[in-house]
C-alpha cells in the first residue's frame, strides 16, 4: 500500500475533482436529464427533469421567464444555470 504525503493527496484529489466538474453550458435536454438521472433511459430521464420541474413552480417560472422556449431541444447556459441554483449540481 502507498503512502502519500499530504502535497500528493492533495494534487489528487485537485484533478479528481477538476476532472469531476460539472460546467455550466448549453446542453441538450436529453443530455442533461441522464446527468441527473444517469441509470435511466434518455427519454425517461427528461420526463423525470420534465416533473421535478413542473412541480416547482418558482423553478418553472424563472427556467422559461426568459427568451428560450418550452419547446426548444437543449437548455440555454442560464437555464442550465437555474435548474443548478434550485436542483445542485448533477
């Protein structure tokens, strides 16, 4: 077993976590849905995204308050940035 001083533990779990990191962008629906559902189908993960939604309505307002539409196939960096501010991150 190896031993790591404190420096290497600490560069280790720096590129863990970088590597980890969840960026706020644009993305797909679909896409987005499996990083939040990740053992269901697309489909089924973006109708769970689609409840969670739906049943906050604070979150439902402010997601499509703005210029994007209900139906447009990805969410825009704010959308993506509000779904964060109320659901953490994936």
């Amino acid at each position: 077993m190896k031993k790591y001083t404190s420096s290497e533990a600490a560069s280790s779990e720096d590129s863990e976590s970088a590597a980890c990191r969840f960026e706020i962008k644009a993305y797909l629906k679909s896409d987005l849905a499996l990083l939040y559902f990740p053992c269901l189908s697309a489909e089924a993960a973006f109708r769970k995204l689609r409840r969670w939604v739906n049943f906050n309505p604070s979150l439902h307002h402010e997601l499509y308050e703005g210029p994007e539409g209900k139906n447009d196939q990805i969410f825009s960096k704010r959308q993506v940035a509000v779904l964060v501010k109320y659901l953490d991150e994936p």
